[in-house]
C-alpha cells in the first residue's frame, strides 16, 4: 500500500512538473507574440505620423514586458 501511494505521488509530481514547464512555454511564446504585435503598431503609428503616441505605445509596450520578466524572476528565487 505504501509503494502504490508513494509511485502515485511520484507520477502526481511529474505530471505537475509538465503542467508547469508547458505554461511558462506558452506564457513565453504569448509574451514574444504580445510584443511583437506592441511593436508593430508601434511602428505603424510613427509611420502614419503619430511619433509621440508611438513612443508612448511601444515604450510601455517593452516596460510592461520586463516588468513581468523580473517579477516571474523574483518569485522564482523566493521559491529556491
């Protein structure tokens, strides 16, 4: 009984562990979209023009993304 239950929490655990590796993933891969996106209307905008709404727009765009990088980065040390 003790065996069935410790490989029990053993699988719990690897399966947690995937879950968990697959959604910083895909918080990347949206993260490297999302800024992608930021920056082309960024860029679209100083093309049509609108310099100061540009530089708002991207400059937030990159500031918003770092600040989520070193908050992630932050908890990731309290939690070692």
């Amino acid at each position: 009984m003790a065996e069935n239950q410790s490989s029990h929490r053993i699988e719990l655990e690897k399966h947690a562990i995937k879950e968990e590796l697959r959604q910083s993933k895909n918080g990347q891969i949206f993260g490297f979209i999302l800024a992608i996106i930021g920056m082309i209307i960024a860029f679209f905008l100083a093309y049509l023009g609108h310099e100061i709404v540009a530089g708002i727009f991207g400059t937030t765009t990159i500031v918003g993304l770092v600040t989520v990088f070193v908050i992630v980065k932050k908890r990731q040390y309290k939690e070692v």
